[in-house]
C-alpha cells in the first residue's frame, strides 16, 4: 500500500499552524483509529458554502497517519445520501488559504531630496457498491444498542455510513464493538446530538480504492445539506485533542461577512507598521501575536482575518478564485440564470461570492458550544494586513534630509514598540535587529590654505 503523505498545510501564512501551534484533534468531529493506532491532526481547515438554508460543507483535515486507521465521525443535522457527499480537491483550500491569508505588504521611501509628485488615479469520484448488508447477528446487535445504520455507500476513497442512535452508550459501545479506538469521554459529548436527532456521518479509507487512486493524500469531502442550522459542531474534536486547537474556516456566501453567534468576533490586528526584520519572521511574528490577543480576549473568541468581496482585492496575495475553482469550493449560486443548475457553465463576469475568514483557538473550558454563524449583510473589506515602510538609504545631501532622517528614527522606534506590544517580545532583544538609519556623516573640516605653509 502507498504511503499516506499529510495533507499539505496551506498557504503564506498557515505554517503558523503546522509545529508553531500545539497539535489539535479534528474540527468537528473526531478522530478515531482502528487497534492501538496513534492518531492526532495539527490542524483543521474548513470550507462552508451557505445561502439561505442551503450548506455545502468542505471537510480538509491535515491528518497524520496511516491511510488504514484513518475514521472520522461527524455529527450532521439531516440524514445524508449518497448524493449529497463528494470528494472535493484540495488545490481549492491551497486557494482560497492564499487569497485570504494574513499578508506582509511594502512600501519604499521617496528621496527626500527629489520627491517625486505623484499623479494619482482612482468532481465526484466514482462511487464503489454499497458495503455489504450486516449479518442478521449484527442487525439485532445493532438493534439492541438502539443504533441504525440509516445509509452504507461508497464515495471516491471513502467508505461511508450514516448512523442515527437512541442512547449515546449505545453508539460508543457500536463503535467500539466495530473496531473503532474512540476516544473516553465520547459517551458524554455524543448525548446531546442525540437528543437534537442529528445523524452521525462516519468515514473510512477504502483501502483498495485508494491504491488504485493516482493520489498520495486523502482528499477533503463535501457534504451538501439543508438545514436552518448554521453552525459547525466542534465539542467531539475535543475529546482527543493535545492542547489547543486551531480552526481555519472559510465561509462563502452571497451577503457579506459572517460572524459567530454565540462567541464573540472580533478582527485581528491590522495596518500597521512593522519593521523591516519581520519579513524575515513573519511566521512567529504572527504566532505570537495571535497568542498574546488569544490571552488578551480570555480565549473565548473567533479572530476575523479576512472579509472581502471575492471579485477582487488589494493588495491581492493571490488572484481570486475563477468561477470553476468557486464551484469545487462549492458555491452553488453561480450562475443563477440557469437555475443554479451546477451542471451549466457559470455567468461569465463578476461573481456574487463574499468570502469570510475566520481562525479559532479552542479549548474544552472555553468553548462549551458548537460554533453558530450569522449573515451579517455588512460587504465592508477587512484583511490583516502589517506594512514594511522601507526608509529611503540612497545618497541624500539636501536640507530636507535631516529632518526626514530624524523622522525615520522616531518612525522605526515606533514600529519597534508596535511589535512589543503585539507579541508581548522584550524590546531589548529586538534593537539589534533593526536597520536603523544611519545618523548624516559629519565631514570633516578642511585643512585651512594657510596651515601647509605654517608647516613648512
């Protein structure tokens, strides 16, 4: 069998997530493995595709392990078919992960001297045959644990059940009693889902089909559903996590910028100037910046990175997505004129596609809740954004550039104290690594005509 390599952490910025942060378990469910497997994720993304009730959910885990003991169980509001899963690609996330990723801008000091005056101008893969029937033993084991299996087809990789339980016992002891290694506490955390009548969506690698497969990773899976519930279950990914975990969720709709509900949102730090030094550590500038605001917001909030119309952006890290790459990301209102009938080629233009970004750090003792989400309507432009101001170093030998060197001075202490602020990093040990502007030469004074003569 092929080796399983991890999924790739994606993008600019997302290595923040991947040995920077503590290793986290799965998003909105959890993991579970087969025997003793050792089984953990880094990091979770999420895409979320919603207009009215209507949801098409994105699930892409960096899961590390072998393909073998790969099982992930997630809780869904409505009973799901086989048609309402795909396998997505994951060159969608790598995507959307760069065009809305935290960015490092630019910018360059004019010469002092010669100031320039500026003119300024406004796939589905191929299903396998449904997994065989269970034996009658095991319907009446199934049956007196209270657990039915409501669906069992095969999609791309994955082998799928859909699973409905009376008693949240019964579904632990089910999923013990057929080889799976869940995590202690399950019990617990499953009961109230139950009590709500959601289903249980539980996943597993099709071995053979994945050596068949020209691919090295598990590919992310889509499930489409309708459901007044927007929200996204996170307490079962608790249950085996290592520490805090990080959620990226990427939510496209038709409106504008979305926000949680029950937790507040609140945006990252942005447009400010930085020093030079961090394009060089960019990474653990961000890391610990989003730490010491994590600890500033007691832990309990969703950071806001990035809110914009998709159509365009400024700067732009990245082009936005084409309408093909929106629809495997699975915006399914394109092209409205043909009834967003996904089949038809999307309405060439401008598409009506917002997208919000969205990072969580969670832990038990600070989000009780599942994430819900509203639609705020507000289409305003948000990124984080943190700007390089390059002092001019080229010759100067003007009157204007004293001042202007005193200026750079004051500005790149102010960077400087900008950075202590937002990381919480002593100030002593970042002064050597600032450029600082060179104080002007002092020439010498020259010789007077006369001294060569008193010498002689």
């Amino acid at each position: 069998m092929k080796p399983l390599r991890l999924l790739a952490l994606l993008g600019s910025i997302c290595f923040l997530l991947a040995g920077l942060a503590p290793p986290a378990a799965a998003f909105c469910g959890f993991y579970v493995s087969q025997a003793d497997a050792s089984l953990y994720n880094q990091a979770s993304q999420v895409v979320i595709a919603r207009d009215r009730d209507r949801t098409i959910l994105t699930l892409a885990n960096d899961y590390q392990g072998n393909a073998q003991d790969f099982a992930l169980v997630v809780p869904v509001p409505v009973e799901i078919t086989e048609e309402q899963v795909n396998v997505g690609d994951p060159k969608v996330l790598t995507r959307l992960d760069e065009f809305s990723a935290p960015r490092l801008v630019e910018y360059f000091d004019e010469d002092p001297c010669n100031p320039y005056i500026y003119n300024s101008a406004p796939g589905r893969g191929a299903a396998d045959t449904s997994a065989p029937i269970p034996e009658a033993a095991e319907r009446d084991r199934e049956q007196s644990l209270g657990v039915t299996i409501e669906a069992s087809f095969s999609v791309g990789e994955y082998d799928i059940l859909i699973l409905s339980a009376k008693e949240s016992s019964g579904l632990e002891t089910w999923l013990r009693e057929n080889d799976y290694n869940i995590p202690r506490g399950a019990s617990r955390v499953l009961q109230p889902y139950i009590r709500q009548e959601f289903k249980f969506f539980v996943a597993k690698v099709n071995l053979e089909e994945f050596d068949r497969s020209a691919f090295q990773s598990l590919r992310p899976l889509q499930i489409a559903y309708e459901s007044p519930r927007f929200m996204l279950p996170i307490r079962l990914g608790m249950l085996n996590a290592k520490g805090d975990q990080d959620l990226i969720v990427y939510i496209l709709t038709p409106s504008g910028r979305v926000e949680v509900s029950n937790y507040r949102t609140v945006p990252i730090a942005s447009n400010v100037n930085v020093p030079e030094f961090v394009e060089e550590e960019f990474g653990a500038f961000y890391k610990a910046m989003f730490q010491k605001s994590y600890e500033t917001e007691k832990k309990e909030v969703a950071f806001l990175e990035y809110a914009w119309d998709m159509s365009w952006c400024d700067p732009c890290a990245a082009n936005p997505l084409t309408p093909e790459e929106l629809r495997q990301a699975g915006v399914f209102w394109l092209g409205n004129n043909n009834g967003g009938d996904r089949r038809l080629p999307p309405t060439p233009g401008p598409q009506n596609v917002y997208i919000t970004r969205l990072h969580v750090r969670y832990a038990r003792n600070k989000f009780p809740e599942d994430l819900g989400f509203q639609t705020t309507g507000n289409r305003e432009n948000y990124q984080g954004r943190y700007v390089i101001q390059r002092p001019y170093r080229g010759e100067m030998d003007c009157d204007a550039a004293t001042d202007y060197r005193e200026y750079v001075r004051d500005r790149q202490e102010q960077e400087l104290d900008t950075v202590v602020k937002l990381t919480g990093w002593e100030k002593s040990d970042l002064r050597s690594k600032v450029d600082w502007l060179d104080e002007p030469q002092q020439k010498p004074d020259p010789e007077p005509w006369w001294r060569d003569i008193w010498n002689r």
